[in-house]
C-alpha cells in the first residue's frame, strides 16, 4: 500500500471512547470523550497520572486494543481516512510502515533469540518489498542516524549484548526504517540514564525535523514534554482536562489538576524547608467509581458543590489562548497567578556529628571473560575505586551517576550484601566494610537499612501488610510481646500516613505510592541510623512522588536519620539533598554542598549531568552538552582519568595526560573536591549551565 497524500492534519481523534470487557466487572471505560489533532511535522505531548488513559489513546491509534479492548464512540483518522474502518489487511500494512510505536521497554519490542541486524533488515523487507541487501544498506544508515558505534558489529550482536541505551536506540532505528509520518512514543526514555535521555531526545527531535514527521509523545515527565513537544494534551482518569501549545499549558495553565502536577514536582525555587512540594490529595478514581461530574472535583480545592458535581463537564475554548482548552467549569473564577497557599515552612535541621565514614572504599568482583562474550580467563570488575566521603547525623547525602557507575554497589557494601576489598567503613566506631550482613548482630542490621526503586518486588503478595512489618520487628528483637509488636506497627502506619485499617490488607490492594510507604516503615522499623533510598521515588507518578519525598523528609526531621538518597533525577537531588556525591564509573568526581554541586566550577561530567536535566520551566535556559558514546565496561575501564573516553575539555589538557593519569582529588573553597586534571584557569571561565530568564 503505498503511501497517500493528504493536506490536513495527520492525526485527527474526534470524541473517542474506549472501553475493556470483561466477565467479571463487565464494561470498564477506560477513556471518554477524547480529541486532539496533530498537524504534519507536529508533535504531541500527552501527560497525565498512571492510569489516566494515556498508553491506551496509543493502542487505540494503533488499533491494537487485543481481545477485550474495543472503540465505543468517536473515531480515529489518519490522513482523513477512519482507521476503525479499515480491514485487518490494511492496518497491518499501515503499522511500521506509516504508523510506528516505540514502547517504554525496549526487550518488550526485540527478539532475544533473533540477531540485531535480522530484526532491522526485517521492517523494509516486509512493508516495501525491498532486496536483503539494500536494507542491510539502510539498516547500517539508520544505525549511523541514531549515533550507535561501530553498526557492523551491532548489527551481528544479539540484544542481551548491549547496554539498554543501546536497545532503545534500536527500537527507534527500527520503528524510522520505514520513514513513517506518525510516530507514538510512550516512555521511551523512562529507565534511560539522563544523559542518554537526553542524547535520545536530540535525536528524536532531529529526526523529526529531518524527515517532517509527526509525534505522540507519552511521558510523565514535564520537562521532557517541554523539551520535544509542541502541543500538550493531560489527560486525568480516561479524559483530556487541558489542551493546548506547551507555552501556554505551562505559563498559562487553566485546569486545578494540571497545576497540581506542576505542584508536585521539584521546580526551581521550590526548597525542602521554606518552600515545600504540594502534593494532590486523594487517589485517581477507579473507572467504575468516577464521582458525578467533573472526575478531579473529590481531589480539588477550587471544587464547588452545585457546580462541579451536577453535570459531565466538557472541555471548553479559554478566550485569547487560541486553540486552547481546559475540562473545568470554574477556570474563568479562579485567580491563576495569585501564589498558592504555602505549607507552613520547616525549620532547616541542624546536622550532628559523623554517623557514616567511608575512607578510600574499594571493591572488586572477578569474573569469567566469558560472562562478556570474550574468552575463559578471569577478567577483574573494578565496582568502586578509593571511594571516600562522610555523612553526618540528620544529613541528606546524594549519591548520582549513570547506571554501571558503582552507586548499587556502594550500596550493597553498607548494607552486608558485600564485603570490601580494600579501604574502610564506619558506622560510627563500628567497622562494617568487611562485615557481610549473617555476621552483623540485629541491632547492626537495624541501624542500615534500605528503601528500594520497586515498591512491587520488596512485599510478599501473600502476607498481609500488618504481618510484614511484625516481621521485621521480630528480625530487630524489638518488642518483648505480640502485642507490643503489633502497636509498634501501627504506629509505623501512622508515621507513614496510611490507615490502620491497611494492617489487614496484602500488597495487591494497594496502589504504588502506598506500597512504597510500606517499604518505609519496614526501613525505619528499626530506627535505623542510616537509610540508603534507592531511586525510592522513580517509579512512581509524580503526585506520589511528592508525597513519599516529603514524607521522607518529614521522618528524617523527627528522628535525625542519616539519609543516603541514591538517584539520577537531579531535579529531585536539588531539593532533597544537603551534600551531593557525584560517581563515574566507579569513581567520585566530584562531591560538595548542593549549593556548590549546582553551580560553577563543574567536573566535565556534572557539566553534563546538569544539561541533561529536563526542567519544566519556560524561564530555564541550559546550554546544551550531549555526550558522545556510552559509559565504559568495568571490565574494561579506560586508562588514565575514568571520564576521558567522553570529555569535551580533555584536548585543554598538554601531554595526553587524561589518557595515562587518574587524576588527583582538588580541594576547593569550603571543601569543594573535584577529580580532574583541568587547570584552575579553566575552572574559574566556566559559565552555569543553568540560567533563567523572565517568562
């Protein structure tokens, strides 16, 4: 089928409604009354909470709902033609082709059994008939078009043989072979490293504006929709509730639910102490327990009895904003710029004496060769190399880097799940680096304990909740009697702001953002000195992660916790963090005050870092610093300075240095340390990478 002209938009959804079947609970609506457009080389962005429809407005454009999804109203046009009335025959030579879709997880779209280069070569092969040769040729292109070295080799590999940046890149080289004119992006750079998002999201644009083609791009991340897009549509428990050009939902916001989210995150000027997140109340309703009315009224502080709860609310134009419009019926009463009422301020907390101390930590692992694809030998993973900071009493420590550069197993060595091959730990007066955790007494264990990155995997789906926390209490000898134990737990319920009534539930019954809380109390069960968060707060939706952010906050007041916050969102690392420590590839580059990580003189990597954040913020300017490759195997880590294979400033460095030294640690004002051979000349020229500028 070949590709057909056409003038007007290239996607038109007009009033579509989409429903899932099924015997027990019947018709679920799982989005209503939803329109949008998207023009010839427009792209759109779609944000909204988990669940709010956003992946399934995709499978509907895809006409990919499988057995018990099915279009209920409304309809879906692609270049004026209905896809609900087109045969099987016909969508499927549409999808890949003219319609293509990268997923959030890569693997989800790769054969694992099936070579790299089979599965590109396929997509041409099927759709435009082509000859194996000429679309190994166009494969190799596209391979070279999303900046992936060395296409030869990828093109023989197998998935599982690189690294997940990699896989994702793939996935769109995949999805472009055809030159489609609509592409749908949903998550794609959610488990992404920032600076491979943000190579990503260059490219991305690039190729949208080479090849003109058009985007739905699915994210919960306000900034990346800043970053990409040119329209926004939020969507809010199966509806669109605003729509409109990014300028104008972001500066000129007309619906509660999308100020709420623009609340909930971690914007500049926001602070942990004087200007604390707001979160949104309440939970996203059920589809089969939508209130009467407008679906954000329970959760909504402009909400009116009378007016919000009579009638279905549909999306009005605002007057002035052009083709912009919001699901409310109140928006015109409301006063937009008058500044929101401020949670009462938190006092900073003083910080105490020296809790952790980590001096010149090393750990290495010794592994086949054949593990990585080479030969039988041993091959030596260098994990952390002479690790060394401290962390002080009610202190919030940041710890960031890309994924391969040692953060986990920093983590595992405090926690006991790994021993240290060199250099010491101290909790304390206790030295813990060599102590694996069947060897540490119970109230050692008590006093390091972790809040983990998947609320999912850390609950026994067949206990309840109240039994779980019991259980650790058990493990930390706390309590000399049941029942002291079982108050104990409800008291930790307490503390994490969930009902009592939760004790009897199991984890299936609750949402994400409350399975994290529990993965909370279980940590602070034991009144634990020190707490390492693993990235505690990146799956969650971004209303929930404020509240989990302030409830650890909020703990850590109360009872003066060590906090060891693990994380590649610096967004979230500038509010939350008092010190930051900055790793790369098994080295700390660079660790200072927040204050002085996020401002100039940067490590060439923080630089970088910092550039990569998506910040949703019109007024916020960033200088633009995409890094070239991927970061180094462990196996086989560069010589001389750990960043050199990637650094735009090692040319400013005489006698190839970065390339035969590791450098030294520098110590600045205030103690300020960078690991780095620039001169200080160059240090002081450095401008900031992020500035502002009036709306």
């Amino acid at each position: 089928m070949a590709k057909w002209d056409y003038d007007g938009p290239i996607l038109e959804i007009d009033n579509l409604s989409i429903s899932f079947f099924t015997q027990a609970a019947g018709e679920i609506p799982a989005v209503m009354d939803f329109s949008c457009s998207v023009a010839k080389g427009e792209a759109m962005g779609l944000v909204g909470e988990s669940g709010c429809g956003k992946s399934t407005v995709a499978l509907g454009i895809m006409q990919d709902l499988g057995v018990n999804g099915r279009i209920v109203g409304g309809s879906v046009k692609y270049k004026g033609r209905d896809l609900g009335a087109m045969s099987q025959a016909e969508l499927r030579q549409l999808r890949g082709s003219e319609i293509a879709m990268i997923y959030q997880e890569p693997m989800a779209s790769l054969n694992p059994a099936m070579r790299i280069g089979r599965q590109l070569t396929e997509v041409p092969m099927i759709h435009e008939g082509v000859s194996e040769s000429e679309a190994t040729t166009r494969a190799l292109k596209m391979l070279d078009a999303v900046r992936l070295p060395d296409p030869k080799r990828i093109l023989q590999a197998y998935p599982h043989q690189i690294s997940g940046g990699q896989q994702q890149r793939i996935v769109i080289a995949m999805a472009l072979l055809s030159n489609p004119d609509l592409l749908l992006l949903d998550e794609p750079t959610t488990a992404l490293d920032v600076t491979v998002e943000a190579g990503i999201v260059e490219l991305v644009k690039d190729l949208g504006r080479e090849f003109g083609m058009s985007m739905v791009f699915i994210s919960h991340n306000l900034g990346l929709i800043l970053e990409t897009c040119d329209r926004i549509t939020v969507m809010y428990s199966g509806e669109a509730v605003e729509t409109g050009s990014v300028h104008d939902v972001f500066d000129r916001m007309r619906h509660p639910y999308t100020q709420g989210l623009f609340r909930s995150i971690p914007l500049p000027g926001t602070d942990k102490n004087s200007r604390p997140l707001m979160t949104i109340p309440g939970q996203l309703p059920l589809p089969h327990e939508r209130p009467t009315g407008c679906n954000f009224g329970p959760r909504c502080s402009y909400f009116s009895d009378g007016v919000c709860n009579t009638n279905e609310v549909a999306m009005q134009p605002i007057e002035g904003h052009g083709a912009h419009l919001s699901r409310c019926n109140r928006f015109g009463e409301i006063d937009w710029d008058a500044r929101p009422e401020a949670k009462t301020g938190n006092d900073k907390v003083s910080v105490g004496n020296t809790v952790l101390k980590v001096d010149n930590l090393k750990k290495y692992y010794t592994v086949s060769a054949s593990a990585f694809g080479g030969t039988g030998e041993m091959r030596t993973v260098k994990a952390n190399e002479t690790i060394s900071f401290e962390a002080r009493e009610a202190e919030t420590v940041a710890i960031v880097g890309e994924s391969g550069c040692g953060k986990s197993t920093l983590a595992k060595v405090l926690l006991g799940l790994e021993t240290a091959t060199e250099g010491d730990v101290l909790l304390g007066d206790e030295a813990i680096g060599n102590l694996p955790v069947q060897a540490r007494t119970p109230s050692t264990v008590a006093a390091v304990q972790m809040v983990f990155q998947n609320p999912f995997d850390t609950l026994n789906p067949s206990h309840t909740v109240g039994n779980q926390i019991i259980r650790t209490l058990e493990k930390f000898d706390i309590g000399d009697t049941q029942a002291e134990r079982e108050e104990q737990m409800l008291s930790l319920l307490d503390l994490v702001k969930l009902p009592r009534a939760f004790a009897t539930r199991i984890p299936r019954q609750l949402s994400g953002g409350q399975k994290q809380r529990i993965g909370v109390a279980r940590a602070f069960a034991g009144r634990p000195k020190v707490v390492v968060a693993d990235e505690p707060v990146s799956a969650l939706d971004v209303s929930v992660q404020a509240a989990v952010t302030e409830l650890l906050m909020d703990i850590q007041r109360e009872s003066r916790t060590t906090m060891l916050f693990i994380s590649h969102d610096l967004s979230v690392v500038r509010y939350i963090a008092d010190r930051v420590v900055v790793m790369y590839l098994g080295h700390i580059v660079e660790q200072g005050t927040t204050d002085e990580i996020f401002a100039p003189p940067y490590h060439p990597y923080t630089e970088a870092l910092l550039s990569a954040i998506p910040i949703a913020d019109t007024s916020v300017k960033k200088k633009r610093i995409v890094l070239d490759g991927d970061i180094p195997s462990a196996v086989n880590p560069p010589p001389g300075c750990p960043f050199q294979t990637r650094c735009r400033f090692k040319s400013q460095v005489a006698n190839g240095k970065c390339e035969r030294e590791v450098p030294s640690v520098k110590t600045l004002a205030g103690g300020h340390q960078i690991k780095c051979h620039l001169d200080q000349s160059v240090f002081d020229e450095m401008e900031p990478v992020i500035s502002f500028e009036s709306a």
